[in-house]
C-alpha cells in the first residue's frame, strides 16, 4: 500500500513537472517607475498561475548585457523568453538568437524595430503608441484653446516610443484645431525625472517663455514641475502633461500640479506578455501585435485610475 501511495505521489509530482513553464524575461531596467510595474504585473499575474516560474533579469539599460541574457536563457532551457527592450533598433538581432533555437519569444512594451517581420513563434505586447501622445497633445490643446507656445520634453531617441510620442506632438499641433501652438524648444532628457528637471532649470536660465510642457513620460513632467517650483513660477500658468499615468504623476495631478497624463496598463502588459509567452510555448497561434490601449486621464477622471499604476 506504501509503494502504491508512494507512486502515485510521484507520477502527480512528474505529471506537474511535466507541465511546469519556465519563462525568462529581461527587463531593460528595474530602476524605473513604469518598469517596476509593468515587472510586479508579471510576476503578480505568474503567481496565480499553476507551474509557471518566471526568471527575471536586469539589463541595466546595456544592450550588450540583455543580449547575453537571452542567451544565457535559452542555454537554461526557458520555455519562452519575454524582453523588454534596452535599444529597440537592437532587436533584430535578438530575434535572431531566439529564432535559431527556437526558443519563443515575447517583446513588450517597446515595440521592435522588426516588428513586421517577426518570426512565427514571436509577438509583441504595448500600447498602441499612435495613441499616447496623441490623446496628451489633444488635450494640452484644449485647454491652451488652441493657441501659444510649448516645450517638448522627449525620452530617449533610440526607443521607438519616444519617437513615436513625439511624431504624435507634431501630428496634433500641425491640425487646424491646435496649429496656433508653436513648439519653441523640443530636446531629450531621457524619461529621467532628474534630467526632465535640468532641462526645465536650462530653458528657464535662458529666459525660454512658453505656456505648455509636453513630455514623452510622467517622469519628465514631475521633473519639469520640481524645477518650475523652484523657479517660483506658478503651476496655474502652465499646462503640464505626460504619459503613463503612474502613483507618482497622480499624486501630482492630485496636488494640482500636472493636467494631463495617459494610463499606460501596465499590469496588463505585462499579463498579456506572460500569456503571449505560454501560448507560444505550447505552439499556438497568437495575434503578431497584442494592444492594450492607452487611455486620457485628467482631474476630472483622475479617482478611477489611482488604484490602477
């Protein structure tokens, strides 16, 4: 009775090992607010799910380094292999690597610079970034009434997103709604809140008047805000607006600092990623481009999303 007991408790233990997901994923870096939830939604949603491990990683911002962890991943054995981009012109190469050992793999959040040329057993899990700076720029408009002067705050040049955002911008300001909007200085502080700062104390120095900030991110914004706080100048004479609608940009929509953010599911993100990676996993068909859209917040609607980031 023992050895039958003993069995049949080690082909359950065989059969869920037998089932057991192993997914790597490599983060571009964890030291950055939107990133650090969009990394808790994988693992959040990966704990309610049976038998799936997931082994994270930290790029550190270095291609090179995210590149040998997929490597290193795929030497593991992984099941599925999940990456947040460091350099999204870098992912070709990436895509490579997984291809020839056939090890499925996942993009999310920054879309690949090979997007429409991915291989079978590989997705790519966002936003639709037409939508992002869009819906921020239309609504800076609106309350500008269409008319004055803007600075845009951009993030880093070699990711799609800060592209795209920007692309946004200038797609709604040259509409016949929003075209008395001049940008009168655009430049990059690297979706850094330190940065964002400097940039704003450098525009400020050289006597830059303007009445709105648009920022590629959140985090850009709350730095432009510290440094025009510091200036003296008041926040009821500039509209601030930015992207991904994070705790810390809701705490200052709350305090009246920022007007305009828009929520950047995170956490569905990064569950839509997770599922993207099983299924290919176990060789189903899964959608090349899997959207979770991007939606405006305000202060009038700003109680419905300060649970959510």
């Amino acid at each position: 009775m023992k050895k039958f007991i003993l069995g049949t408790a080690m082909a359950v233990m065989m059969s869920t090992a037998a089932h057991a997901e192993t997914i790597g994923v490599s983060m571009a870096l964890f030291d950055d607010n939107f990133l650090t939830v969009l990394r808790n939604g994988m693992q959040d949603y990966a704990k309610t799910l049976n038998g799936v491990e997931l082994q994270i990683e930290d790029a550190q911002n270095d291609v090179a380094k995210q590149q040998s962890q997929i490597q290193n991943f795929i030497a593991a054995g992984v099941d599925a292999i999940i990456v947040n981009p460091v350099d999204t012109d870098a992912t070709a190469a990436m895509s490579k690597i997984a291809a020839d050992a056939g090890v499925p793999l996942v993009y999310v959040n920054r879309e690949p610079v090979n997007i429409d040329s991915l291989p079978d057993n590989q997705a790519f899990v966002a936003s639709n970034e037409a939508e992002s700076g869009t819906l921020e720029t239309q609504e800076i408009c609106k309350m500008l009434g269409g008319k004055g002067k803007a600075v845009v705050m951009m993030g880093e040049l070699s990711n799609q997103a800060a592209r795209m955002r920007t692309k946004d911008v200038h797609d709604v300001l040259a509409t016949d709604q929003c075209k008395g909007i001049e940008i009168v200085e655009e430049q990059t502080a690297n979706w850094s809140r330190t940065q964002g700062a400097d940039l704003m104390t450098n525009w400020l120095s050289a006597g830059l008047e303007f009445d709105a900030v648009i920022a590629n991110n959140d985090e850009m914004a709350i730095g432009a805000i510290q440094a025009l706080k510091a200036a003296g100048r008041s926040m009821d004479s500039v509209v601030i607006g930015g992207v991904d609608a994070t705790q810390d940009a809701l705490a200052a929509m709350a305090a009246g600092d920022l007007d305009v953010t828009v929520f950047q599911n995170a956490a569905g993100q990064g569950q839509g990623s997770v599922d993207a990676a099983l299924k290919l996993a176990k060789g189903e068909k899964v959608e090349k481009k899997v959207y979770i859209p991007f939606e405006l917040v305000t202060k009038e609607n700003l109680d419905k999303y300060q649970t959510k980031n």
